[in-house]
C-alpha cells in the first residue's frame, strides 16, 4: 500500500495539472476573454440578453493583454442594427454617459464611466448584424 504522503502529493500534483491544462484552454478558446459566461461585464452590466452570442477579439495582440491583465474586452454579436442596447444596460447599472456619438450610419461609440474606471463602448454594423465591442482597464 503507498504511503499516505505519497497519495497527498499525487492528488495534488494531478489538481495542479488540470488547472493548467483548465487555464490553457480558456487562452485558446473564441471566447477567452468572458470571465462570466452569461453576464454582461463580468456581471457589472447585468444579464446577457439570449440574443447576444459572446465572443473575442481573434487579435493575438489583444489576447496577450487580456491575459496579462493589463486591459479587460469583451464582444457581442447580435442579429440587426441595435448599437445603445448593451450601453443603455450600463445606464442602467449606474455607469454615467460621457460622450456618445454616431460616427457614421454603422458605427456608434459610447465611453461609460463608474467609480472603478471607464469603459469604450463600440458597436458596428457587420452586414446584418451588430457587433459590439467593450474595452477598459481591469
């Protein structure tokens, strides 16, 4: 029979192996970037709404930001032109409009502000459907 110290230390070293291999794969998911499935800001904006698929910028570059913490980013797509839909959930949540423009008929930015920081807010027209962008600092 193995020693009781033995078992510990196995248990442990396997543990340790699946959160690497767990840690891994999120960085190489389309999703990466979502740290709350579901929620909208990592919950700070409220719920995802069911029409709205997450996903993450494909840049390597923005990859390696997320994962050294040095920005935060999350996307979502959705079918038609709905560009205020998620910012006016940050209203909503306590985040205060800054300034919002429609830079051309597809292209609309918002920059939301709460005591944590602010949040850029970008949503652009991609044929038929609207994908929404939002980047701050962690």
């Amino acid at each position: 029979m193995p020693h009781p110290a033995f078992l510990i230390l196995s248990l442990l070293a396997l543990v340790g192996a699946g959160t690497y291999v767990a840690t891994e794969l999120r960085w190489r998911s389309p999703t990466y970037c979502i740290e709350r499935r579901g929620q909208v800001w990592n919950g700070e904006a409220g719920a995802l709404p069911t029409d709205y698929r997450p996903q993450c910028p494909a840049s390597s570059s923005y990859r390696a930001e997320v994962r050294r913490g040095d920005t935060r980013v999350e996307q979502y797509v959705t079918s038609g032109w709905h560009p205020e839909a998620l910012a006016e959930q940050f209203k909503a949540q306590g985040f205060r409009e800054l300034d919002a423009e429609l830079i051309t008929p597809g292209l609309y930015e918002v920059i939301l502000e709460k005591s944590n920081g602010k949040v850029y807010y970008l949503a652009a027209r991609q044929g038929d459907v609207t994908e929404i962008t939002i980047n701050g600092q962690r």
